[in-house]
C-alpha cells in the first residue's frame, strides 16, 4: 500500500512532508543503505589501490562499474537489501551479502571476501551517517539558513532608517532604530553559523575495537592507521578519529548539534520579538484571500507562522540537546544505545527546516505600520530624560537625575510641551537649552 501522509504518525511524514523532501536523500531508511554501500564500495577500492596483494588483478576500470553501486542506487536495490536483513537480522551485514551478489553479477567472484575485510560495522556506521549528516547540512541545511539570513538582511537595511520606541523590561526606553534591531539577529546568525562551520564532522574506521586487530594480523607491514587516516580525510572528506573504541565518540558531532541549537535559540529569539511588534501593531500582516485568522473572530489576523516556527524549533532543540548530551556516553567499548538514537537525526534537522520555512512566510507577510510606531514614540517623551540629564552632567549642572526623576515619575503626561517648559527652567545658557530642545524621540537613536 502507498503511503498516505493522513495516517503519518509524525507530522515530519505527514503535515509537514512537502517541506522536508530533500532530507529524505540523507536520512531515510535507503539513503543510509545507500551510503553504507558507499562506504564499502569506496574501502574496497581503497584496497585495491593499495594495494592488497591478493587485489593487484582488480583492473581499475571496473571502480566505475563499482561505484555505479551506489550512485544509481534505487529503491529496488534498497528493497533488495531489506529483503536480505529479513534472513540476516542484521542491517550492515544485510548490504555486504548485496554487494557480494553484485560481485558476482560483475565478475569478480574471487575478490568478494575482500568486501568488508577487517571491519566491525561501525567502521561503516561510523563513516556513513557523518558523511550523510555532513552532506545535508552543506547542501540543504546551510542554503536554507541563508535565505533566512538574507531575508533578515533585508529588512534590516530596508527599515535602518525608522526610528522606534525600544522596550526594556517591557516599559519603554531610549528609543532605537528598527533595521539595528532586526540587524542584531543577522549578526548572532553570521557569528553562530561560523563557530558552526568550525566543527568537523568526525569518523571512526578502525576494526572491531579500533585498533585494527584483524588488519594488523592479516597484514602486519602495512600502515593501517595511516591506510584509515587516508581514507577518512581524503577519499570521504571527513575528520579522522583515532585512537577511538569500538566507535566514533561522537564529541564532534555532539557540537555540532549544540551550535545548531544555538542558531535555532537565535531564531526562537527573533520570533518572540515579532511576535510582540505585531501585537503592539507596529506591524500589520498581508494575507490571501480565503485565508481564517480564527474560527471564532473574524478580525483576527494571528501571527500564526511565527508561532509555528518557534514551536518546530523547541521541538528541534530538545532532540539536539538529546542527542548532543546521549550520544558521547557509551559504556565500555560500546553499547547499542548510539544505534538507534543515530536514526533520528534527521528529524530535528526536518523540524529546524520547517521552522525555517514559517520564519520566511511571516518575514515576508510583514507591512511596516510606520504611524503606530511614529505615535507610539510620540506619546513617550519620558524617554528624552536621559538625553536631557546626560547633558546637564557635562555642563556640571546640580542634581540633573533627580530633576528629570522628578519630571518623569508625576503622573503628569510627558509631553513635548511639558518637556520644554521644564527646559526654559533650567539655568543653562540659551545655547545649551536650544541644544536640548532640538532633542526629539524619533531622533535621539544614537550611532
């Protein structure tokens, strides 16, 4: 029967499919397949260039046949493999005995005991699922943060000259600019992202404990650990993990989950704070015709994708912190518990996508309602105060705090005509009164 995304137990498979298909090339069921037979393919080759003795007659035309295995991998090919697991109940094991048969059907029957030689399957698990989590991240999750970055950028630079009210402790404050304050995040983003690019993504391909027993014994006068290093860096493009136990300890990757979370704490950030500058109706939203803001009220217009995202991302997060805070505890050489925790990592990936997704669609429904902030800044000329005082203290005037806390705490409205009576009483020259009177919310924003 065909999936149906109705009776999805996760909404990652169900509501949210059409948003996360591109995953589906790393973390699926058969694109781990796909990868181990990657894996394996490329070591056999490895071997063969080395070359092992027993492989010096494997004619090098025949790695692109080889590596067809894995490029033109299918879903019948990945069927094939879950048919073999049915017999073997052991999924690494499953893709050797596939791969054999392909050996066979290629002609190179003699050289197949030579598919896997030496290793536990966490040489493969190990190499695999960095390689595929590497891969995603480069070619689907770093695009997808750019266009949120950019966006933010965007906005940032087309709203730098509007000037706003800013709320600390949420009571107004020393006003601020609106493009600064979005720019805030593009800068976290960019600061996060490159402490994120700096985390390497590590493997472990080292035989059954990591030291290459069987290799050693097989062959003794060849360099192993300079054979895996190679292998690793330079044909997979991963981090080498060496010494290690029976697996990668997974400290890398632990970081990695970390700095994703942080980026994903930075973007539950922004959209609390648009959150709240729609619900101050600084900010109107466009919507499409047909669209229901609530079943109930039909003037309602909620601020639903940021809500969507914020939600999708604390999803996301506490699996990183899971995975980050689990994955780098195993007991001895190894327990199982890193196996079946490894096969979730594409979901808080698929989450932080689909928040990603939401983040764009409120950023681009927004419609900047410049005469509620412009009102807002003018109903607050409290918040000049500290313009006013700070002056007052480089002419040396007495008290200055004290007489602007007078002026502000009455319950009389501050306004621009109570803010400049209060100057004509100051005794400061009529220079220094001209320079305060010049002082307004919309343009006392700083640098």
């Amino acid at each position: 029967m065909a999936h149906d995304p109705l009776y999805a137990i996760s909404p990652v498979d169900g509501r949210y499919r059409d948003k996360i298909n591109s995953l589906e090339d790393y973390f699926s069921e058969a694109a781990l397949i796909r990868y181990r037979v990657r894996i394996e393919i490329e070591y056999f080759i490895a071997l063969c260039e080395l070359p092992l003795p027993q492989l010096r007659d494997v004619k090098p035309e025949v790695f692109g046949d080889l590596r067809k295995l894995y490029r033109e991998f299918d879903r019948a090919d990945a069927r094939a493999v879950k048919e073999i697991e049915k017999t073997t109940n052991h999924d690494v094991k499953a893709v050797e005995y596939f791969i054999k048969e392909r050996f066979d059907e290629l002609g190179l029957s003699d050289y197949k005991e030579f598919i896997h030689f030496g290793l536990t399957s966490q040489d493969i698990n190990n190499t695999a699922i960095p390689l595929s989590l590497q891969e995603a991240v480069n070619e689907v999750y770093v695009p997808a943060l750019e266009e949120v970055r950019e966006k933010i950028g965007e906005l940032a630079g087309q709203w730098r000259d509007v000037s706003m009210l800013a709320r600390t402790h949420g009571q107004p404050a020393s006003p601020t600019r609106l493009g600064k304050e979005i720019e805030v995040y593009a800068v976290r983003l960019r600061e996060q992202f490159n402490l994120l690019n700096d985390v390497p993504c590590a493997a472990k391909f080292g035989g059954a404990t990591g030291n290459f027993n069987a290799h050693h014994v097989a062959y003794p006068d060849i360099d192993w650990k300079a054979f895996g290093r190679k292998f690793v860096q330079d044909r997979l493009g991963l981090h080498y993990s060496f010494p290690t136990t029976q697996i990668e300890h997974y400290d890398h990757m632990a970081a990695l989950f970390d700095g994703l979370k942080r980026i994903n704490t930075i973007l539950i950030d922004l959209d609390r704070d648009f959150w709240s500058y729609i619900s101050m109706d600084y900010f109107k939203q466009q919507i499409k015709k047909g669209e229901v803001g609530s079943s109930a009220m039909p003037h309602k217009v909620n601020p639903i994708d940021f809500e969507n995202s914020e939600g999708n991302l604390g999803i996301a997060n506490a699996l990183f912190e899971h995975l980050a805070g689990k994955l780098p505890v195993s007991r001895l050489q190894r327990d199982l518990t890193d196996s079946t925790v490894l096969r979730n990592i594409g979901v808080p990936l698929a989450h932080t996508l689909i928040a990603f997704r939401a983040t764009l669609k409120g950023l681009g429904k927004l419609l900047l309602n410049a005469p509620r902030i412009a009102a807002d800044l003018e109903a607050n000329w409290a918040v000049v105060a500290e313009a006013i005082q700070t002056i007052l203290r480089r002419e040396g005037y007495p008290n200055p705090y004290e007489a602007l806390k007078g002026l502000t705490r009455t319950n009389q409205a501050i306004t621009a005509e109570t803010m400049s009576e209060f100057i004509d009483t100051l005794e400061v020259s009529e220079g220094v009164k001209k320079e305060l009177r010049a002082i307004r919310p919309e343009n006392y924003t700083g640098v």
